[in-house]
C-alpha cells in the first residue's frame, strides 16, 4: 500500500497488510456503541486494539476520541473498557483528555448537558514526540512572588518576571458544527465528523513533520487533511467507500489550496 492515499477496507485486514511498527501516530475517533448507523459497518474492536499495537512504533502513540452513549438512563461505559483493554494488549495509558464542546448540543432534561467527549492519549512505551501546545498566560511582566516557607515560617516575596506562556491543560475546547469542526460542507454528509482543530492539536503534540500519520477509521478524512496540512504524511482506510469518497475530496482541495498538484 501507498502512503499518502486513503483505502476502502475493514481496518483490521488493512493493518495485517501493514509493516510491523510503521506508523508514529494515530488519531481516529471509532464508532461509539452503535450510537450512529455508518451505512453497515463491522467492528471488531479487540483485533483493531491488537493490530494498532502490532503497527505502530516504539515510542509512537495513539489518539483514541471516544463518546458515550446512554441507555435506559444508564450510561454504557464502552470508553473506559476499551481503555483497560488498549493497555492489556500492551499500551501505556498516557493520558485521558476531554474534548468539550463548545456548543453542545445534548441536553438531558434529567441530568447535566453532555458536554464531552475522552480522548485516550495510549503509547507504546515513553511518547518519543511531546511538543506541548503553550496558551498566554493571563499576566505577564514582573510582580512579587512568594517562594517556599523557610524554616522559621515566614514566607518571602522576592522580585520575579512572570512567565508569557503556559502548556496547556487536557481539557481541549473546541466549536463543532459548520464553520467550527470545518468549514468542508462535504464532510458533513458524513454523521460523525470531529474537528479539524482537534486532530491537528494532536498531530503538533505527538509528532514530527514528515511522520506517518495513520487513521484507520477516517470517516470524512479529517485526520489525514490535518496531516497534509501540517507537513505529516499520512494513511487512511474507511470501511464505507461512501466516507473514503468524501475523504479523497477533501484531500483533493487540500493539495489544491497547497498546490501541491
Ligand atoms: C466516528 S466515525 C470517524 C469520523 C472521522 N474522525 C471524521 O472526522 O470524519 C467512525 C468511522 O468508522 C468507520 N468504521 C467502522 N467500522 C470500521 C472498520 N471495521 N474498518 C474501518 N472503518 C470502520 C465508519 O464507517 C465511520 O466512518
């Protein structure tokens, strides 16, 4: 298979093509329990966690975007044993995040607006890629800061420059919808579309320019446009030819935007 290029196939027969330790990261979002219709799909979870294993490399991670569903009042926690079940086939769980959205559209009438989404931050050993994403910090310039007690209990003020800029917390907030997951109208004839911000917000973190970007359930393509766009390459497969279509157009516009044919 080819690099740079997006595949109609079951996921799981496409990575048993794959190299043994190939790709650097993964950033994909599966189907969460039966909550939308993907024009028929098949999910094999256990062997997509052992293949997603098998090809990525040492220090290499794995973005795992995940939502709940909620059934008879009772929330399925699906999100939580694919965790346990990622680092039973060897993955460190490196971090759980939030993705918040900012314009949720899931009111419950007996329980708080859902507001998030987890994304399962899994590596395979140490990550060997963190380039952390800095936010303003709200002041700047120079103030009296306190510094440790001392033994006699007294705190002491000594004149210090504040810093400009912070990492960022795990709590990532992003708008969805039209003009906020992506302003792409094609992508939403796709029922699951996630943030462009999103995927390239992991894409910066976790790795390199010219590193093998993979999504093996691309859906619209949002994680291998992101990866184009920020010099990756990448690899994608959807089992819908339906959704690849889609991804081949959006791929389509961004080697135009970037004149890259
Ligand atoms: C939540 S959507 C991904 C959306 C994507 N992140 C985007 O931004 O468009 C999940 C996708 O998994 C695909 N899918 C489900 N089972 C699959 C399988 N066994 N192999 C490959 N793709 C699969 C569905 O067709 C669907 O497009």
């Amino acid at each position: 298979m080819k690099i740079n290029e997006v595949y109609t196939m079951n996921c799981v027969e496409f990575m048993k093509e794959m190299d043994e330790e190939s790709i650097d990261l993964t950033v994909t979002s599966p189907p969460y329990d039966n909550l939308r219709n993907y024009n028929g799909y098949k999910f094999d979870f256990d062997n997509i966690a052992h293949q997603l294993f098998r090809v990525t490399k040492k220090g290499g991670v794995v973005v795992w975007v995940v939502g709940k569903k909620i059934e008879n009042s009772n929330i399925i926690l699906t999100p939580f044993k694919q965790a346990l079940f990622f680092q039973s086939v060897g993955f460190n769980v490196h971090d759980v995040m939030i993705f918040k959205k900012r314009n949720t559209p899931f009111m419950r009438s007996n329980a708080y607006t859902n507001a998030f989404e987890f994304m399962f931050v899994f590596s395979k050993g140490k990550p060997k890629t963190f380039n952390p994403i800095k936010v303003p910090t709200v002041r700047t310039g120079f103030e009296m800061l306190v510094t440790n007690r001392k033994a006699d209990g007294k705190i002491k003020k000594v004149l210090g420059e504040l810093k400009s800029e912070k990492v960022r917390d795990n709590i990532w907030e992003y708008a969805v919808g039209l003009g906020g997951t992506t302003s792409d109208k094609i992508a939403f004839k796709h029922p699951a579309v996630f943030p462009e911000k999103l995927a390239e917000d992991h894409i910066i973190s976790w790795s390199k320019p010219n590193d093998l970007v993979f999504d093996p359930m691309c859906g619209s393509g949002t994680t291998l446009k992101m990866a184009k766009l920020n010099g990756r390459n990448f690899l994608g497969c959807d089992i819908s030819e339906e959704y690849v279509n889609i991804a081949k157009k959006r791929l389509k516009s961004v080697y135009k935007q970037t004149k890259l044919i």
